[in-house]
C-alpha cells in the first residue's frame, strides 16, 4: 500500500482559534461586545448576572447565551431580568467552543444588541483552553473556593481579562487573604482589575459594571 | 470529557489541511505531538480518538501516534536549561522557581499519513 505522509504542523487549536478571530470581527462591525464568563460551578455566575442586568439593563441592550451540559435551570431565572436569553446545550462536553457559539449567537438579535454575556460551563479547567471569540473573558472566583485557586489552575486566570471575587459577605467565615490572592493573580496576569463583590447582598456591583459599561463603550467606539 | 472536544478539534484541523489534496481516499495515522505538561492525558486522548470518524469518514480506522516531548525550561536567574517534572519546576543548579518554559505544552498535529 502506497502512503503519503502530509506535513501538517498545527496546534490542535489552530481552526477554533481562526474561527473564534472571525467571530470577533463580526462582533465589531455589528458594535456588539460579547463576555465570556467563566467559574467553576457554585461560584455564582448566575447570581452575578441577576444583579449585573439590572445595573447595565438602563444604558445597554443586553443577551445572554446559557450553556450547560443539558438542563435550562440558569435560562429560566435569567429570563426573569427580561434580557433576551437563549439556551445552549453543549451535550456532555464540558467546555463551549467558537463555532458553539456562533450557534447561539445566530440565535440572538445582534443588531439590537450592545452587549451579550456567555455564561460558560462551570468548570475552572476545559473553557480555559478554547476561545469563545469573545472580546473580554471574566472570571468568577468566590471566597469559599479558597485563595490558592490561581495556582492549581493556572490557565483560567492567565486568560482572564478580569476577575470578581464573589460572595465577599462571606469572608469572615473563610481564610481567604484577598491581598495574597491578588499577587497571585497578578503574578499570571499582571494588573487585571479584581473585584470583590457579593452578589447576594448586592456590595461591588456597581464598580463592577462601570467597568464593564466602560468596555463596552471603548469597543463601540473602536 | 474534555478529550473529546478535542478529538473534534484535531478532525476538523486536519480536514482542513487536506481540502487541497486530491485522491485521498482515507487517513491511515495521525501524529500528534503532546507535551509532557499539556491539559492533555494521552490515553484518554486514545479513548475518545475512534470518534473522529463520526465527524469526517476519513478517520475511518485511522491509527494514532503520540509523541511525548518533554517540559524543558531556563531559569531566569542562572540562564540554566532543566527538565520541569523531574525537579519539580525548580532550577537544579541555582533553586530558583522563576524560568521560561522552553517546550512541553505543545498539542500540535505533526503529521497524517493518507492513501
């Protein structure tokens, strides 16, 4: 049997990383920002959301694309803030990848929206690896985690554009040292915004989402 | 089943690659390299490789090669080169943690061999 051996020299990443670059340029022309949010599960993505829409919901159009393995739990209380939501099923894959998400993209008005928010699989490991296309990556890290989370998964945070430290009120119950938390975050991603919010009672919210209104104006602009 | 994402991956890379040949009626092997401290586990990479054929047919039967390439890096205090695992991350000859990974998170594909 004749073989021909084809040289092929590629990161096994190489097609998601062009297709999610496509995706992003997209975005730009149609001035939407999209926001990959990521935590493991439990850390009060969610809950994050449902008090970051109601602060944003004034100035910007809003969107929100829920991934999960196979449920609507998260769509369903989203929904309630009266954002477009739409439900994506990664069926048994733990991570959503570029062309998942044009998927649900497809699904949404993008013209008549200024911002859509990703919210991922809970899991610190496997979103890490596969650009979304999103413009900025946040991260939810919540105190009852523990503050050693960025040197067991490193990756998370070195693609984190920003982090919230969620469930702040909660710090008295927990040995979580922000401080030595904060190095070791900067440490991977030099000077990325972190900020501690509780998202049960509401606290840091507001400097949260200036930021994020402030992003989402800058990619407009741009 | 963070393998099987990608397995689709590596499927869709390579059909990629191969739109420009002609005749090629199947993929005989597929070489991966994969690095010693990639996310990657190999055999699980294994487990889910058959799978590949469900999204293009010319995995059909396809055998995979892995070849491991070990984590190298230098120190950034001393400019020594040292293998990661086996000291741990640390330099061997000066103790620092401070270093430039020189290769060992690759997960490239090298190769396909066709017929």
């Amino acid at each position: 049997m004749e073989f021909k051996v084809i040289e092929i020299k590629q990161g096994i990443l190489s097609a998601n990383d062009r297709e999610a670059e496509g995706l992003r340029r997209e975005l730009r022309e149609k001035k939407t920002f999209l926001l990959n949010l990521m935590s493991s599960p439990g850390s009060g993505k969610t809950s994050t959301l449902m008090q970051t829409i109601p602060h944003l919901s004034p100035t910007l159009r809003i969107g929100v694309m829920e991934a999960d393995i196979d449920s609507d739990v998260d769509a369903r209380t989203v929904s309630a803030t009266g954002a477009q939501v739409i439900q994506l099923h990664t069926g048994g894959m733990c991570h959503l990848d570029a062309e998942m998400t044009r998927q649900g993209l497809n699904e949404l008005d993008l013209d008549a929206l200024d911002l859509v928010i990703l919210e991922n699989v809970g899991n610190l490991v496997c979103p890490a690896e596969f650009d979304t296309g999103s413009v900025k990556n946040a991260v939810v890290l919540s105190v009852p985690e523990g503050d050693d989370k960025p040197l067991k998964y490193p990756l998370m945070f070195t693609v984190a554009d920003v982090l919230l430290v969620n469930k702040i009120d909660a710090a008295a119950c927990f040995d979580f040292d922000l401080e030595v938390f904060t190095q070791r975050v900067h440490t991977l991603r030099p000077g990325i915004p972190i900020f501690p919010i509780s998202a049960k009672t509401g606290e840091g919210v507001e400097a949260w989402c200036n930021w994020l209104r402030e992003q989402v104006r800058q990619w407009q602009e741009t | 089943m963070h393998e099987l994402g990608l397995v689709f991956q590596m499927a869709k890379v390579i059909e990629e690659s191969l739109a420009g040949e002609e005749d090629i009626t199947a993929i005989d092997t597929v070489v991966m390299e994969i690095g010693e401290i990639s996310s990657v586990v190999p055999h699980y990479f294994e487990a889910c490789f058959p799978a590949a054929a469900d999204r293009c047919p010319l995995f059909a039967g396809a055998k995979l090669v892995i070849e491991k390439i070990p984590a190298v890096a230098r120190c950034r205090s001393c400019g020594e080169e040292f293998p990661v695992v086996e000291n741990k991350g640390y330099c061997p000859a000066c103790g620092s943690f401070d270093k430039d990974l020189l290769s060992g998170r690759e997960f490239n594909i090298k190769e396909v061999a066709v017929r």
